[in-house]
C-alpha cells in the first residue's frame, strides 16, 4: 500500500497576513518556534504564485515536536486582499487550524494578552475534551483542544 502513496507528508499551512510581527508573536505565545524569515521576491516567485511582481516577507512557525509547520506571509506587493477580515467559521475556504494544548485556561489567557478574542465559550466534548475557538491576528482562527481522558 504505501508504494501507491501520492504524497510524502504535509509540508506546512500557509496563512497571509498584515502584520507579520503580531502574527508571529502570537503563534509565539501559542508555542511555536520561529524557525526562520526570509523575503523571497523575482521571477520564480511570480510564475510559483501566479502573480506579477511579487515581493514578500515569510516566516516559518515549527510546532514543538518539529513535525508541523505554519507559513506567515507578508505581501508587500501586490498588496494582499480580502473580501472580509473576520469572516465567520463557516466561510468557505480555510476556516481554522487546530492545536493541542495541554492547558486550554493558561493558553487562553496568554493569547488573550496579544488580543485573541474568544470565538465561541470553551466547552466539554464528553468526557475527552475540552475545546475552543480564538480569533487572532488578521482574524486568523486558531482551535484549541486539551485532551483530558
């Protein structure tokens, strides 16, 4: 079975922002690790992306365990846009990332502190989770589950 596999593994989540500096201090304060920035601009941006005259700022965000990684980009030209900065969970289109955390109260207040607002209430799934949705940066939506039993 695994010689009929089309892919390796997922590479990383890429999420376009404004401010790439609030984006990466809270995913900081979340707990990832910024592994690295980069500006990346020229002809191979351009035919890669599907734009003219790209020129842009990244940063790539690595999950403790080293195996997920989460792209922030900066466009500085063309300049990025939107139809609706804080757009409901059930736009089409990608609506969140989850993460595991081992104390959802600690987690929440630490990104509250960087301007997260709840999306939702934290609330019980059974006897297996506790879960919530946080709006960050750019309106970004970020899950957050701790596993409980």
């Amino acid at each position: 079975m695994l010689e009929d596999m089309t892919i390796q593994r997922m590479d990383n989540v890429g999420i376009v922002v404004d401010d790439l500096e609030a984006a990466i201090a809270f995913f900081v304060e979340l707990g990832l690790e910024l592994e690295g920035e980069a500006t990346v601009e020229g002809q191979w941006v351009d035919r890669v992306v599907g734009l003219d005259g790209v020129r842009s700022d990244i940063a790539m965000m690595r999950t403790p365990d080293g195996h997920g990684r989460l792209e922030l980009t900066k466009f500085h030209t063309p300049a990025a846009t939107t139809d609706e900065p804080n757009a409901p969970v059930n736009t089409l289109g990608m609506g969140r990332i989850m993460f595991a955390v081992d104390d959802i109260e600690d987690i929440l207040a630490r990104l509250q502190a960087h301007g997260a607002e709840l999306v939702g209430e934290v609330v019980q799934y059974e006897d297996k989770y506790r879960l919530c949705y946080v709006r960050g940066p750019e309106g970004i939506i970020v899950a957050l589950a701790e596993q409980l039993s």
